[in-house]
C-alpha cells in the first residue's frame, strides 16, 4: 500500500491504474477565498489514510469534496481510473460518516443499517443477511430491534459505519466520527476501527484533528495547512522527520531553533543560532556556508546536562510543567524569551521535583535534529 503527493504541476492529468483513489489539481474556491489549492494525492486500495491539520485548512472540505458533497472549482477525480468528478453523491459509492451521525431516530438499528440497500433492488433475505453480517462485525447483532435513542455514543457510531458499509463501498469517508465520544471509549473504538478497516480492505480516509488517532490507526498521514497539503507520509516519518517549520510546529512537540550553517563536513553540519551552536549529522540535501535554517529537535530528545557544553546545548529557565500520565512535559525559557520544551517519561511519584525558575542546561544528540531550509516563517 502506498501514498504518494504528486507533482503540483503535471503536463496531463491522467489516471493511474495502480491506485484506488487519484485526486489531480483539485482546487475548491468559495468566492475569493481558496478553500483548497491544487491538491495533488494518490491513495492506493486498502490503504487507511488519515488527514489532519488545524481548523480551517480545508480537510473536511477535501473529504465533502471526494464524496460529491462540494462541487470542484477546478481539478479530477479518479477512482479506479474512472474520473468521477462529475457523478452524483449516489453514483460513486464512497459513503460518508459524519461527526453526528446522521442517524434516522424513528428507524430501528437493523432499519438505519439496511437503509442503503433498501434504495436498490436487493430482496428483503439477502438485505437481512447483509445487516447480520455487518452488524456481527461491529458487536452489534444484539440490538438490530432497538431504537437510536436507545444506544450509547459508541454504538451510534457503530450504526452509522455499519450503515455506510453494508453496501460494500470501494472509499469509506470519516469525518472526525469520534469527536463526540469520552476519551476512554475513543481509545478503545480506534482499535476497533482499524480491526474492521483491516478485515474489510476497504480503503478508509479519516479526518480528524486528534493527532493520537491518525497516529494510532493510519498507514499514511495527510498534514494540511491553508488549503494545501504540506506533508505525506508514514507516522513515524510525519513524527521524526517533518517536512515543513508548519509540519514541525503542529505536530508533536518540537523546539525550533533558527540559525545559519557556519561549517560543513564530510559527516556533520554545524549551524549558529543565537542561543547556542547546533551540529547536526549532515543532512540529505546540499547546503551552503551562510545559509539561513531552521534546526529541529524533539521535546522527548532533549535531557538535562551536568555541564554547559559549547555544542548541542542550551541553558534556559523553568518556567512550568504538565503531567501527562507516564510522561512531564516541562516549559523552559532561554535569555532571549525563547520557549524550549522537553519530555521526560516519568511520573510525578516517581520524579525528583524540580523547583520552578530553576536554571538548566539542556542537551541534545546530533543524531536527534533535523535541519529545515525553507524560508523561516514560523506560524
């Protein structure tokens, strides 16, 4: 399974019969304002893609968009090498399960589930025996006789993703399903979730904005910001190898440090930042002496020093911590007012207290930053 960003310029726009799904330029603007610029994806079949970004960035209209909820300014769309582009919501079997639901209150369980079929020409045993199957899968045989307002959080999901699956979609469309559910049983419905999409090989594509489900469930993630996408990839290479100071700053927790490469060798790179010198393992792209970037390195990388080191080292002053569980996040501060975050993975029993306005040196390994060298605008 693959997922691939195209080029954002192509001399044609045509399909690729290795991928289920293929969105080419698709543009969507709402009067003067661009909604989605130019997005260029390839998802192949089967495969569980999540999209996220913050509120605003165009993900649910990019979902709305697929589904032929929302027209396209300018663009194609195509599944299974068909552009579907202009098909009704009907005709393209790429059903779509909201926030709320959606649920039909007066129906039954077994009557919102079979709703789709009943469209069609299916008779009445083949439709009972699609609904049982369907409904075993989501644990909820037992309660096809009750009524929606009958049901917890969590089984109102399962209705609304049994109802979109009876009737054997290609694409299933998820727009943040689980927004509306405790914490606990969120965490338990998203390995349910994936369970199902793996037994299916239904091609899922999931909007959301908690970044602990795309990272929990999806093979591939989409990163948006303003309308366009900014990174493609795996969870581990969105987490550790961001692609963007946008991708960097919303996902995770990362400290950025701007700097300019003073020196470059056969093995490291070394760059000056105002609150101290970075070395880096030299990185994949070529740089140049005097050139502005950005060195990233993770929160959870980051550990207290007993010594200032001239090198991958920074002194600054605590200003907070947060608990997390198994984890404190602690907020620094350096001379300049720069805000320097780590992870330590510890638990407020078992720490040693660290008073607050205490003055640390933090450390870092070269093997553990990442240098960005786009132009530095952080958001």
């Amino acid at each position: 399974m693959q997922l691939t960003e195209l080029p954002t310029h192509t001399a044609a726009i045509a399909p690729d019969p290795s991928h289920d799904l293929e969105l080419c330029q698709v543009t969507k603007k709402f009067g003067s304002q661009t909604v989605l610029n130019n997005i260029n994806l390839s998802i192949a079949a089967g495969e569980f893609v999540a999209i996220m970004g913050p509120s605003g960035c165009g993900k649910t209209t990019l979902l709305r968009v697929i589904a032929g909820l929302e027209s396209m300014s300018a663009g194609k769309i195509y599944l299974d090498s068909q552009n579907i582009a202009r098909l009704p919501v009907h005709r393209r079997n790429t059903p779509m399960v909201w926030q709320n639901y959606a649920l039909f209150p007066h129906l039954t369980v077994q009557q919102n589930i079979a709703f789709g079929l009943t469209l069609s020409s299916h008779q009445k045993a083949i439709v009972r025996e699609k609904v049982y199957q369907i409904a075993a899968m989501l644990h909820l045989e037992n309660f096809l006789d009750r009524r929606i307002s009958q049901l917890s959080g969590g089984q109102k999901q399962r209705v609304a993703i049994a109802r979109a699956l009876v009737t054997e979609p290609k694409i299933l469309l998820l727009d943040e399903p689980m927004s509306a559910l405790d914490p606990h049983l969120r965490i338990r419905m998203q390995g349910e979730l994936k369970r199902l999409q793996q037994a299916l090989g239904i091609t899922f594509i999931y909007v959301t904005h908690n970044q602990n489900e795309a990272f929990s469930m999806a093979d591939r993630i989409v990163v948006m910001n303003r309308g366009n996408i900014e990174q493609v990839g795996s969870p581990s290479e969105i987490y550790n190898r961001p692609a963007s100071h946008f991708v960097a700053e919303f996902v995770g927790y990362n400290n950025l440090l701007d700097g300019k490469v003073v020196q470059i060798n056969s093995q490291t790179m070394t760059i000056q930042c105002s609150q101290t010198v970075a070395v880096v393992q030299k990185p994949d792209r070529a740089y140049s002496i005097g050139e502005q970037v950005t060195v990233v390195i993770p929160a959870d990388r980051m550990f207290v020093s007993s010594d200032s080191a001239s090198e991958n080292s920074i002194k600054a002053v605590l200003r907070g911590q947060e608990f997390m569980g198994s984890q404190i996040l602690y907020v620094l501060e350096t001379e300049e007012g720069c805000e320097i975050k780590m992870i330590r993975q510890e638990t407020l029993n078992t720490s040693q207290s660290i008073p607050v306005n205490s003055e640390l040196h933090l450390a870092w390994s070269s093997e553990d930053a990442i240098v960005l060298g786009e132009p530095i605008t952080h958001h």
